[in-house]
C-alpha cells in the first residue's frame, strides 16, 4: 500500500488540466460577449454603399442633405469578412441619422441580400436603428451565399 501512495503522490486526477484560454483573433462568436471592436464610419451627402467592413464596423452615421439610400455590400463579400462563418452567425449594425433637415436613410438589399418582410428599414432625422444581418446560407460550388437583415427596432436621439 505505501508503494502505491508514494507512486500516485504529485499527481493530479486529471493530468491534463483546463488551461486559460484567450482568443488571438477577433471572432464573431466573441463579439459582444468579451470585448466588442467597433469601427465607426460616417457619411455626409445621399445614397451610399455600406462595405462589408463598414457593415461589421457596427455603427454608421449618416448625415444626409436629401432622401438618402444605403445599399448592403453583397452577401458574398459580408460572408467573406466573417471569419468562421456559418448559418446563423449575426453581425449587428446601427445606422443613425443626423441629418439637418426632414431626410430618410433608407436601408437597400445588395445582391444576395433579403430584408425581412414586414421590417421598416428606413431610419428618420434624430433617429437611430439598429439591425441584425443572419447568415442563411453559405455559399456553394453552384449557389451564392445569402444574409437576411432584420430590424431591431428605433431609439430617438
């Protein structure tokens, strides 16, 4: 018996013990949960289009002089610069109008990209919106890869 204890003494029940684990990379699984990077983008005039890296930035300002459209990078280039992306990965975004005047930013589907039905995308003077756009698809050998963008609602600034 005490060669036993003596042969065991040190070791631990589990010899492979949880390790702390840091993230090297930004991950959309992360996002929001540990520390969120936003990247703020703003643009003055009327219709624009949101790159796939200004929509992942999370938080566009538009001061638009007249009716403004804001058009979604394609789907395929969002899926792109989604590292890991798969089915159900969201990326969240807010469009804020401060516009000087009575102007709308209204909020356009890019290729492969569906607006829920029913959704208001457009955004008033002093307002804000935020919006969730949710892999639906991945792309295939012969399909494109699709997003579809939700609205999450208004907040009066």
């Amino acid at each position: 018996m005490a060669n036993l204890a003596s042969a065991t003494l040190g070791q631990t029940a589990n010899p492979k013990p949880i390790q702390d684990y840091t993230p090297e990379k930004q991950s959309p699984s992360f996002s929001g949960q540990i520390n969120e990077i936003v990247t703020i983008t703003s643009f003055a005039g009327t219709n624009q289009t949101l790159t796939a890296a200004q929509i992942l930035g999370g938080f566009i300002i538009g001061i638009p002089t007249g009716a403004a459209n804001y058009t979604t990078d394609t789907a395929t280039n969002i899926l792109q610069a989604i590292e890991g992306a798969k089915v159900g990965t969201a990326v969240y975004f807010t469009v804020r109008n401060k516009s000087a005047g009575a102007n709308t930013i209204t909020l356009v589907a890019g290729t492969g990209i569906t607006l829920n039905s029913g959704d208001t995308v457009t955004v008033a003077q002093n307002n804000q919106k935020t919006f969730m756009a949710v892999v639906t698809a991945l792309p295939t050998a012969t399909a494109l890869g699709t997003i579809t963008i939700y609205s999450l609602g208004t907040v009066v600034f």
